[in-house]
C-alpha cells in the first residue's frame, strides 16, 4: 500500500467563477476536470492508496457500516452504478462482492441507520438514483449487514429522483409519523419540467416503517454531499443535524454553499461558503484533524463545472469555519464517500473516496483512496463501528460519545424560534433559518496500541495520563416487529471474493 505524503502546498483557495447555467443533464456529463490547488490547514493527514475495486464506476454511492459474516470490523460499502454492492474490510485489506441490489441504478444516495422490521443491527441504504440512464426512480431499499440480503422499503413519497443526497440523524421533533432515528432524502433532480433541481427533503423513520416530508433545503441541489455531524453551536443548535454542501442547480453549475438542518427545529440555515466550489461531490463525517475538537464534515472531490477537482475540505461545528486538507491522489467527479478506521497498517480513521471520473469523458475508475487524519490514533474507541443510538432521537456523534435530541421541543409552525444569528469568518452575522427550510454518518476508529500517547479528552490535546477503555456494549434492538413478511426470512448468498483484492479472501461458514 503506498503512503501518499503531506501537502506543502499554501495557496489561496480559488474563487468563486461566474454565472454558468445547469443544463438538465449536467448530472449525468460535465466538461473534463483537472486537480485544483489546495490550501494547507495546520493539522493535516495523508492519503494512502488502497486496492481498486473490484467494479469501476461513477455516480454511485457510499456508506460505512459493521461488515457482513466473512469479513472482519467496519466495512466501506460501494453502493450502485448498477446492481453492484461490493465491501471493503480495512482490517483485512480486501474488497468482497455481495448481493446485487434489486433494482440496478446509478445517481443514488446510500446511509447507514438502523434496519426496520425488527430486523437486528443497521442497514446499508439505497434511495431513488436513475435506471437506464434516463429514468429516474423512488426506489428503496435496505442492505442488512447481519443477513446479508436486500429488503425492500416503501418508496419516496415526493415521487422519482436522482443525483440526491442520503444522511443519518434523529428524527425531527413533532412530525407525525416519525419516531427514533431518521433516513433523510435531501433534494436531487427530476429530469423533467421547467424546474427539476428539488429542495425537497424526505425523512424515513425505521421504527415506524414510515417517510414523512420535512422543511426543505434554501437553495436547491443536485449532485450534493449530504453528511450527518454534530451541530454546530455557534448558531444555537444542538445534538446531531444534517448537512447538505455543493451540489447544483439552475443558476450554478457548482455550488461553494453549504447548509445545516436542525431536527429540534425542522429548520435549516447556512453556514459559511466552503473553500470550493464544487458540484458531483461527495460528503463524510469523521473525527476532526488533531488540533480541532468533535466531528468534522468533509467535502470530497466533484467538479467546478469546468475541472475535476482533487480538493479536500472540512467544516468544524465547533468553530464555524472550513479548512482545506491535502488533496486527493486522483481528481474526480461522481465519487462516493465514507468514513472507517483506517486499513490495518495506520491505527487512524480515514475518509474513503470511492470511484468516480477522472478523465474528461465520462469513463469510471475503480481506484480507492483514504485520507489518514492525522491525530485520530490517538482518540478512544478508534476499533469499534458506529453504534445504534439507545433511545429515540439519540445519535452516536463521530469520535465516541452520545447526542441526544431533546424531547418536546416543538416545530417553527407551532411556536416561535430562536435567535440563532452566526459570527462569520471575516464578520457580519447569518440570519436564523425559516421555517420553511431544512439534513449525518458517524464516523469511526480504531483502538489505541500499547506504548502510543494515551487518548485526549474531548477538545483537548493529549495530556499523558492514561483514560479509560470507553463502554462498547452494543444498544438493545427497540425496533417494533413491522409487516415484511414478504421480504423475511432473509436468504444469505455467500460473499464472492475480489479479484483485485491484496489478501486472499474466504467468507465463513455459517
């Protein structure tokens, strides 16, 4: 595995280019892309190199969840393109094809959350995205990592879409329907009518088996990152929200905004303009870089509407701001995202960039890189995969620890908001969000080896002094029993082995 090394390099982020128009099927061909520079942020991390997949692709999506009986730990799962799910096990270093899904398409979006139906541990999900290249579709579906199988779910209810975004967080308080932890459906396009790029935001209840229709996005996006992390304080939020970045739409071909979604007030409100600008981009939560506290949102990839780009930045909740981080290996556009531990030869968490395009046309790659934070060896309980939350509206926030949304708090329509102005980089203060307007992926990572520095406190740097092991008991299953017959029992194909694995690969008997 080859070790990429540091960045030195300190230019000034690029600047936001003019007005381009976001011609119907810009989700699917854009103009050829080149890496674009990248601003060094003080504490940085590495990008390694890691066996291809066994599939090439685009447009297709990620998630990261506990790997299936044959592989080992948290796997990262490459979702779509077509009928393909293949895993890679950083532990073992090697990519496995699993189940197709039932419905082969492209331009959809996939999260982690609990499975519905009474079915134990969390599901690997894949939302609306486009069949044939010209239909787009409602479709949903739920990979269970403990059966191996696809389950099917009730469709989006705003009808098809593609090229959405997909994140995980509580459900939001006082919509009716909907209890425990949510499966958010953020905008996307249509490919019809006089204005296909959506604001529409859509959230799936697990515990109920139930979507309901939440606040909508301020700007409407296609082809966005879409990220669940914790909130950020600065604009008096709490808990875990969802954050959408990038996309775009009519007046943009690439967005530089990015917005956050507060399930306490069903609302969203912006945040500050990320460093680029980027649409067909890719979003992932994972512990910060050492030197910044809690959770970070990372933008990965996408195109300027002109260039590929290779940039990687990341938003810090607790201060506001966006830094930009070494550049990956390969520009790309129509890439996945997803945070895991780190292959087994770096005790860190990494973010995952998965497929996409790096050519001027629109030919796949299967190449997989992994941005090593630097720092994150350091953090508790980095060999453990994200835990179910133990209670409705309890989300296990990246880095350990837990977030709960508070009970009774009502929605913007039934009772009046909050201030929540926020000091932006540079001064001047972003108004509070409407209340018409609305979007989270743990990330994970491994555990600390004898003689390393000892783990820091949250929002601190190591002090020297040993800390304990944290509590990795699993939550108890509180899903009720649902009306699935259809799709239960689950039946277990067995996992096929990678050609372009570097391990040799044989899955467990049952």
């Amino acid at each position: 595995m080859r070790r990429m090394l540091h960045s030195d390099q300190d230019e000034s982020p690029p600047g936001r280019t003019g007005y381009r128009g976001w011609r119907r099927l810009a989700v699917l061909a854009v103009a050829p892309l080149l890496a674009l520079p990248s601003t060094a942020a003080s504490a940085q991390g590495v990008w390694l190199t890691l066996p291809q997949m066994p599939t090439a692709r685009a447009y297709l999506a990620g998630a990261a969840a506990k790997c299936p009986e044959g592989l080992h730990g948290t796997c990262v799962y490459a979702v779509g393109a077509d009928a393909k799910l293949e895993a890679y096990s950083p532990a073992v270093g090697t990519w496995a094809t699993l189940p197709p899904l039932k419905t082969p398409r492209s331009n959809l979006a996939s999260t982690t959350a609990p499975c519905p139906g009474g079915v134990r541990g969390d599901c690997v999900y894949a939302i609306g995205g486009l069949v044939g290249g010209t239909t787009t579709v409602a479709t949903v579906e739920a990979y269970s990592t403990e059966t191996n199988a696809w389950l099917t779910l009730p469709s989006l209810p705003g009808g098809p879409r593609a090229s959405l975004g997909a994140a995980t967080a509580p459900c939001p308080t006082g919509v009716g329907g909907l209890r425990g932890t949510c499966v958010y459906a953020l905008g996307g396009t249509t490919l019809t009518g006089g204005d296909p790029i959506l604001t529409r935001v859509e959230a799936y209840s697990p515990a109920t088996n139930t979507w309901a229709t939440v606040s909508s996005l301020q700007t409407a996006r296609s082809g966005l990152g879409a990220t669940g992390a914790p909130c950020p304080g600065d604009l008096g939020l709490r808990g875990t929200c969802v954050y959408a970045v990038g996309g775009g739409n009519t007046g943009d071909a690439a967005l530089i905004t990015a917005e956050v979604y507060s399930p306490e007030l069903d609302g969203w409100q912006p945040l500050p303009d990320m460093p680029t600008e980027r649409g067909l981009t890719a979003a992932a939560t994972a512990p910060c870089p050492d030197g910044m506290t809690d959770g970070c949102v990372y933008a990965v990839g996408g195109t300027n509407g002109t260039d590929n780009l290779a940039a990687l930045d990341a938003y810090s909740p607790v201060t506001n701001a966006w830094v930009t981080l070494p550049p990956m290996p390969t520009a790309r556009r129509a890439l996945a995202a997803a945070a895991a531990p780190c292959p087994k030869t770096r005790k860190s968490d990494c973010v995952y960039a998965l497929g996409g395009i790096p050519g001027a046309d629109e030919t796949p790659t299967a190449r997989a890189e992994a941005f090593a934070i630097e720092g994150s060896e350091q953090r508790p309980g980095n060999d453990q995969p994200p835990q179910r939350p133990t209670q409705p509206g309890a989300v296990t926030p990246p880095g350990g620890g837990q977030q709960q949304n508070p009970a009774g708090q009502t929605r913007p329509d039934q009772q009046q908001r909050p201030p929540a102005a926020a000091q932006q980089p540079g001064g001047g203060q972003r108004p509070p969000a409407r209340p018409d307007q609305q979007q989270a992926q743990p990330g994970t990572g491994q555990q600390q080896k004898p003689g390393q520095r000892p783990p820091a406190k949250p929002g601190q740097r190591p002090s020297g002094k040993p800390a304990q092991k944290p509590s990795t008991k699993p939550a108890p299953d509180t899903s009720p029993q649902e009306n699935l017959e259809d799709e239960l029992p689950f039946v277990r194909p067995p996992l096929e082995e990678s050609d372009g694995s570097s391990q040799e690969f044989e899955p467990s008997a049952r």
